[in-house]
C-alpha cells in the first residue's frame, strides 16, 4: 500500500525504483482520527509528512483564539517541510480534517533525500513557491479585497478539486470564517448576498455553485 501510494505523490515520479526502495525504507504510516492534531504551532520540528488518504487542515491561531486556515490538504499533499529546512519550530498547526493516513519520514532521512536526490528536492522547491505565490495573494486579497469578493475566491479555491455539476462542497460557516481569517458573523452576511443573487446555495452546511462565471467575476477572476 506505501509503494502504490509513495508512486502516486508527483514529487517522486522522478525517482528511480531503487530509490523509490530507499524511501520505502524510512517512511512510516501513521493513521489519525478527525480532529486529532498531527503538530501544534510552536511544536519542534522532527518529522515530514505526505496524506496518503484523508484530509489536513492547516491553520494558525491569530490573536484572541481566532483562527486562520491556510489550506485543506488531501492525497498526495505533503506538509510540515519548513521546520526542518531550517525554521526548527512549527509555523502553523495541522489537524486531520477526516479520518486519515499519513506517510512519515524522519528529519534525518528528508534531509537525506533532499541531497541525494535532486528531482525530489526541485519538485519540493516548485511547491514551496506555489505556496508563497498563493500566500501574497491572500496578503493582497485582503489588502484590497472586500469580504465578498473574498469569500467568492474562497470558493472558488476550495472547490477547485470537485467535479460535480453543479459544484458542491460540505463546510460550514465557521470552517469559511477561518479560512478568510476573519469571524463569522461578515462570512454569514457576504453569503446571505450572494444566496439572494442566485451565485450559490447554502443549506444546513452545503455550499452549491449555482453561477460560476458570476463567482469568478465577483472574485476578479472573470476569464
């Protein structure tokens, strides 16, 4: 089950099979129950993690116990690559969303990888600068953006992976308030405007996309 899945996670379709056998040599698994914590924020930093099934949520705590979501990792994701590229302690928590399994490698043998193996340390790179792109826009989002254009490039990202017609996703309003980094009360409004002009549906923590073009022109996204 670790071999199938370790072949399926994109930064290591660039591995031989020998090294492949390495890998599977100092992975483990570790299985969590939904909402049991991986790591805290402020934890120090030991281990690296890829979801082989189930879902992660990655957030931090700003302020007075309110809190921001910077994704939801599902199969095939990796986290938790900072602290021991040189940050030492957690910058944000993870939590399993659902039931999941998770890959584990040792701080000893991913740095081990990242110098022996130089497809899998480009591919590392290339998702660390995915990740640092999309956190200058939500800098940015929330600069310049009001909450409803906000919350409509939310949906817009959370949904991006669902193939539906039309698109639906289960979350609720709390889940959408840290995901904005914001409180709920300005989520339940900006959704209430766009349930009454036809853009989406939201009943009993549904959310349906009734109008995507108009979503993504909200969004300033309009292709």
């Amino acid at each position: 089950m670790v071999t199938k899945a370790l072949q399926k996670v994109p930064f290591f379709k660039g591995l031989t099979q020998r090294e492949i056998k390495q890998v599977l040599a100092i992975a483990g698994v570790k299985r969590y129950r939904a909402g049991e914590m991986v790591f805290a924020k402020q934890d120090l930093g030991d281990n690296f993690f890829i979801v082989n099934s189930g879902r992660i949520k990655i957030f931090t705590t700003v302020g007075a116990g309110k809190k921001k979501t910077f994704a939801f990792l599902k199969k095939g994701d990796f986290f938790g690559e900072m602290s021991l590229l040189g940050g030492k302690v957690r910058s944000a928590s993870a939590q399993a969303a659902d039931d999941s399994e998770l890959l584990v490698i040792s701080k000893k043998n991913f740095k081990r990888l990242i110098l022996e193996n130089a497809d899998f340390t480009l591919k590392l790179l290339h998702t660390l600068v995915e990740r640092l792109n999309k956190s200058n826009m939500e800098v940015e989002s929330m600069l310049f953006h009001n909450i409803l254009g906000r919350l409509a490039e939310a949906i817009l990202d959370l949904s991006k992976d669902k193939h539906t017609k039309p698109l639906k996703m289960a979350i609720d309003q709390s889940e959408l308030a840290q995901y904005l980094g914001t409180t709920r009360v300005p989520v339940c409004r900006a959704i209430n405007t766009l349930k009454r002009s036809g853009v989406i549906d939201y009943r009993r923590g549904e959310l349906v996309v009734l109008n995507q073009a108009r979503l993504r022109s909200i969004a300033g996204n309009a292709q």
